[in-house]
C-alpha cells in the first residue's frame, strides 16, 4: 500500500519525457497532416485546400500505379520471408554445433545498411558487367534484366528484400520455437505425429503468435520500403518500380509538390497503421 | 614633440577623414577571420576537387569550411528540406540554375549577390565579373537579382572509339545520321562489341537527348511557345535517340545514367556515346582510352546542317537563410577566381571564366594529350553554340524532362510509336504550363 503511493507520486517525473516523445511523434504527423490538405509551393506559407491533394490523388493513375506495387511488393516480400524464415528458424533450432556462429552468420545481411546492399545490387545485377548473369551463363542458362526489366523488377526487389532480412524472421522464428514447452511435442510423438502432421498441428499453431510478431515486424517496414528501390531504380523502369514511398519521394523532392506528397504519405500511413492493427487483432485471435 | 600649426592641424584633420572611409571600403581577404561556413555539394567532379583545395582558402581567409558532398538526388532531399524549413545551417550550395533556378528565385531561396558584387569592401578588385561567358551570366540572373556564381560549363559530348571504328573500317560520324549507321556497321563487323550507351533513367535522358530533336531541326516547342514535341522534326530526334538505345544500347539501359555510361564506355564495352563533358576526366582514368577515344560535338544533322548542344554549367549560390553571407561570399569569390579555376582544369573542370580558357595554362595542359586539346575545342564550341533550354517553356523544369524522359521510354519498351509517345508527352507537358 505504502510502496503504491510511493510510486504514485512519483508517476509524474515521467512526464516531461512522456510529453517530449509524444510531441516529437504527434508534431511531424500532425505537420504532415496539415502538409497533405494544404497547396504547398516553395517559399511560401502553406495554402488549405482541404482535400483537394486526395481527389487529385484518387484520380491519379501513378497513385494507383504506387499503390499495386507496394501491395505486390508487401505480398510477395511477407510470403517469402515468413515460408523461408519459418524453415530456417526450425532449421536453426536443432542445430547444436557452433550455434553462435550460424547466428552471426545470419545475422550479417539485416545488419548491412540498405545503401550497401543497394549498392551490390546494382553490381551484381547490371545485365552488362553483373556477375549474376556471368554465372547464369556459365551453368548455360540465359541471362536475365533483372531489375532493367519491367517484369521482373519488382520480383528481384522482392528477392533482395527476402535475402537481407529472412534471416530476421528466422531468428525470431528460432526464439520462440526454443521457448515452446517441450512435453507437448513429446506427447505428440508418442502419440504417433508424423513429422508432417507434428508441423502442421503442434508447431505451426504454437508458433503462430510469434509469426505474427515476426509479420507486424517486417510488414511496417516492406511498407515503407524506399532506399534500395531508390538506388537501384530510381522507380524504373518506366514507373513499373515507383512504388507509393517513390512516388511521394519524386513529389515532394524533385518535383516540389510537397502538400500532394504529403497526401501520399499520410495515406501510406494508413495503410501501415491499418495493416499493424489488424495483425493485432490476429494476434488476440491465436493467443494460447 | 613638435606641436602642429594651425595649417598643419587642418591638414592631418583632413587626411584622417580622408584616410578613415578608405581604409574601411578597402577589400581584405581576411576581414572575416574566425568564421566558418558550411558548404553543400553535389557530387561532382568540381567538388571532389575543392574538398582537396578547401585548405587553401581557410589559409588565405582565416575561414573555416565545412563541406557536405551528397549523390545528386541526396543533395536535392536534403536542400530543399533545410530551405523549406528556412535552415540557417547552410551558408552556400551548388545548383543548377538553367534546371531549378526559376522555382528557387521565386521562393526567395537564394541570396542576392549583386549587391555583395558592387560593394568594393567586400569584392576583390580583381573579380571582373564579366570575365564569365555572358549566357553564362544570363542563366543566373532573374531580374536585377544575380543569384549564382558559375562554377564550370558542360554538356553532352560525343564520345567514340576511335581504334574500332579503324578496325571495322567505318568513317568517323560526320552527320547525326551516321551514328545509327556507324552502330549497325560495328554490331555486322563484330557482334560482341557493343555499339552504344546513353542515358536511360526519364529525368535524366533529355540532357543527352535534346541534341538529337535540334539537330534534326525540331524542338521542344512551337513558335506559340506550347510544347513541340510532336513536330515531325522532333518525333524524328527522339525517334533516333530511342531506336539507338532499343536496337544497340546495353540490356537495362533504361535504368542507366551517367555513372553506368561512362563505366561502360571506360571498360570500352561500347563503341559510341553522348554523354557529359563532365566525365571527361574519369573516362580517360580507364586504361587506353585516352589514346583510342575521339570526341566532339554530337554531328549536326545532314540536311538541317544544324548543331545546337546542350550547354550547361553549375553555379554556387547563398542561401537567403544565412547569417554568414559575408564570409560566404568570400568563397564564392575565391572558389570561382582565376587563379582556383585554373587550378581546377586539372581536375577536368571546364572553367567557366573566359581568361582562363583562354589562357596559357589551359592552352598548356590541353596540348600534352590531343584527345584534351579535342575536348577543351567541344567545350569551346558548346559555350559559342549551345542553349540550356532542353523542355518545352514552363517553370516546372524537372517534372517537364521527365515527361520527355517518358516519351522515350514508351518507345523503347514498345508501348508507343514515337508520335503517339510525343503527343501524349505534349499533352503532359501542357498542363505544366
């Protein structure tokens, strides 16, 4: 009762630091709100126009264009990593010998700064001086455009992607499977599971709390996916790269529309904070 | 001590009034000794090599310079977020007046230089402002307001290989029409040799482009001033210059710009190109391309007779924002004087200053190599010729190239003919007028 009290009063020494987070969260968003129904020209004060930026927008077919393939992007990035992390992870759990070291190992690619990893990218994918199509045709198979292709640019972003934070989801996948109670799958066992079916109705649901982390976690960032599309394309081919983050990009920086921008990202927002509150939602639902 | 007469008196009286204006109008390099300014550069062949030279002006000034280098598309972000939020961080940038210098003049973005230009205190004597071409001037002047100081002049160049062309017996392009022919011949005389690179990515493209519609005698607008990319004579440019890319550039050439051209040309994986004078000085960086590489001014058309290059040059302006705009004006004195410029043609920094070109130091280092002497003839030639106008008229420069950059990738990847592709552009390039 007394150690309650104690603590009571002092509940209000963490508001200066509350408040100062709060503001430094709520000002750029609000800011940006504000940008996004204002027509911003460089130099001057903002000017309200209300909603003018979003019915432009809607009407906009590279928004439309944006908004495809950052879905596209966000459904075959997440696929990936989930199926390919969940394997690994599993993988990595039973793996005893030198334990640390495959972990350092798989650590290595998320911990590369994405302009690195742009940066191999373009050497290694260059239809002209790549090394990837030296080796494709040293096996004999014919070369590929990679990202120079408007077919398959966004499927390589996507295998970039998938390549430099699997390993991410792995390790979380490797958490929680080594944190789950170990009779349960003994049970399993000794009931006669096959290794399939222990997969499918012990593991999986077991682990399905801990995938969803795994998923909120990658969805927010294959959402706001920027820098390496930037550096690698730039948005091209054409526009079949110009996803929603390089599209408010181009607006705002090169093109000085910085309140239709605006719009662009606080939808983008949305989508983000929408997709977050539902995997919250999901994880209610598989809680054990 | 022997005390002064009345005459006498009046006489020092009068010469320290004299005496006391003069000496606080005379000009001194160190009249800002302490200070520090801070510098924004994109990345660039002049910046690499002032960051080299820096010390020299804090030696000559007292002044202390903090220089930022950024890629290009970085340096854009990053200018334009600290003078929307009306930073005073930055004292001096590089820009590109001839791109953007209509959009930052109107949102008072930069300082105003002429004032700074006729105050004898603070302008060396031997500034000699006119010693800049006078285009050159033009492009950084908006009213009375001059806004930038140039820094070096550039536009693309046609590059070729020489040794190749021997080999396969092909006569050196003399006509814009030749080069499509000369491609085809060196892809018949040897298939694993490629022909051609250029410029791919849409906003950059029309830099490389534009020649091709003026030599062909198009242009980017009507007489009206609407946009013209649909003239018979522009579709025919920018048909050329897509079908170049399509039947003979590199695969993935939409995604190239400068950087992957110029890799591909030093590696001497093509034969041609249009590129930047700029990267003269990396180009002849590769092993033999300083012996076996030709350049000039892209060929005028055959029948137009016509050569009209693009020429271009940065500039280094003040921030309206800055409180040290003294001291920044101190360096955009020294960093555009002859003495630094002349310094700066080593680095293969085209100088923009008529004395220096024309000089016997420049004269002197253009003759050690011919392909030098070569290039620094194209400069020439560019600065009596060319135009910074390569977008139909509007103020929204670089939403407008990127229109055009469009057209030509909607022809290379087949999407459109080049007329439909041009009208669709002229129709998008109408509404930024």
């Amino acid at each position: 009762m007394a150690r309650s009290r104690i603590s009571n009063s002092f509940r209000w020494m963490a508001a200066p630091a509350l408040i100062f987070a709060g503001s430094m969260i709520a000002f750029p968003f609000g800011y940006a709100i504000w940008l996004s129904l204002s027509d911003v020209q460089l130099g001057s004060e903002p000017r309200f126009i209300g909603f003018g930026n979003f019915r432009r927008m809607f009407a906009d077919e590279e928004f439309w264009n944006g908004l495809r393939l950052t879905l596209l992007l966000y459904v075959v990035s997440l696929s990936l990593q989930l199926v390919l992390g969940t394997w690994l992870g599993l993988l990595l759990a039973r793996f005893q010998s030198a334990r640390g070291l495959v972990r350092t190992v798989m650590v290595s690619p998320f911990m590369l700064p994405p302009v690195v990893v742009g940066m191999m990218a373009i050497v290694i994918l260059d239809p002209s001086f790549g090394v990837a199509n030296w080796l494709l045709a040293k096996v004999g198979l014919p070369p590929a455009l990679w990202l120079s292709d408007p077919n398959t640019v966004m499927l390589t972003i996507a295998g970039l992607d998938t390549w430099q934070w699997t390993p991410f989801v792995a390790l979380i996948v490797m958490g929680g499977y080594l944190s789950l109670p170990h009779d349960v799958f003994e049970a399993a066992e000794m009931d006669g599971a096959s290794g399939w079916t222990r997969l499918r109705f012990v593991t999986l649901p077991l682990l399905a709390p801990t995938l969803i982390t795994a998923a909120v976690l990658r969805s927010v960032d294959v959402l706001r996916f920027f820098d390496i599309i930037y550096l690698t394309t730039q948005g091209g081919p054409g526009t079949a790269s110009t996803t929603l983050n390089i599209l408010a990009y181009r607006r705002g920086f090169e093109f000085f529309e910085l309140g239709y921008a605006s719009a662009i990202m606080v939808t983008l927002s949305a989508i983000v904070f929408g997709t977050v509150l539902l995997f919250a939602r999901l994880r209610k639902a598989v809680a054990w | 001590m022997r005390r002064l007469g009345p005459v006498g008196g009046a006489l020092f009286a009068a010469a320290l009034a004299c005496s006391a204006p003069a000496a606080s109008q005379g000009f001194n390099w160190r009249a800002q000794d302490g200070q520090t300014v801070n510098l924004m550069f994109n990345n660039h062949p002049w910046s690499q090599a002032m960051r080299d030279m820096v010390a020299e002006f804090t030696a000559k000034t007292g002044i202390r310079a903090r220089i930022e280098i950024f890629n290009e598309e970085q340096f854009r972000a990053r200018l334009t977020t600290l003078m929307q939020g009306r930073s005073a961080d930055m004292d001096v940038f590089m820009t590109l007046t001839s791109r953007e210098g209509a959009v930052f003049h109107r949102a008072g973005w930069y300082a105003d230089l002429a004032p700074m230009m006729a105050d004898k205190a603070l302008t060396t004597p031997d500034f000699n402002y006119e010693d800049f071409g006078a285009s050159i001037r033009q492009a950084s002047t908006f009213g009375q307001q001059v806004v930038a100081l140039p820094i070096n002049q550039e536009g693309p160049l046609f590059y070729w290989r020489k040794d190749i062309f021997e080999r396969c017996k092909i006569a050196e392009p003399n006509a814009l029409e030749d080069i499509p022919a000369a491609a085809a011949a060196i892809k018949t005389c040897d298939s694993s040799q490629g022909a051609w690179a250029a410029r791919g990515i849409r906003g950059v493209t029309p830099y490389a482009l534009a020649a091709f519609i003026y030599n062909l005698g198009g242009s980017f607008a009507m007489p009206d001033g609407k946009p013209g990319l649909s003239q018979p004579n522009s579709v025919r440019g920018l048909e050329m210059y897509s079908n170049l890319l399509k039947d003979f550039g590199p695969p993935g050439a939409l995604n190239h710009t400068f950087t992957q051209v110029i890799e591909l040309l030093g590696q001497g994986r093509v034969a041609m190109t249009h590129e930047s004078s700029n990267e003269f000085a990396n180009i002849v960086r590769f092993p033999n391309r300083a012996q076996d590489l030709g350049v000039k001014v892209l060929p005028p058309g055959r029948d137009t007779k016509i050569s009209k290059p693009v020429a271009i040059g940065w500039t280094l302006a003040i921030s309206a924002n800055s409180r040290r705009q003294q001291a920044a004006w101190l360096f955009l004195q020294w960093a555009t004087s002859r003495e630094v410029q002349a310094k700066l043609v080593q680095a293969g920094v085209a100088p923009p200053r008529a004395s220096v070109f024309e000089g016997e130091e420049f004269n002197a280092w253009a003759k050690e190599v011919p392909i030098r002497r070569a290039w620094a003839d194209a400069l020439i030639e560019i600065g009596r010729t060319g135009t910074g106008v390569y977008q139909s008229p509007t103020d929204r420069v670089p939403e407008a190239r990127d229109i055009i950059g469009g057209a030509m990738q909607a022809i290379v990847q087949g999407r459109a003919t080049p007329i439909d592709a041009a009208r669709a552009a002229d129709a998008e390039l109408a509404k930024l007028q």
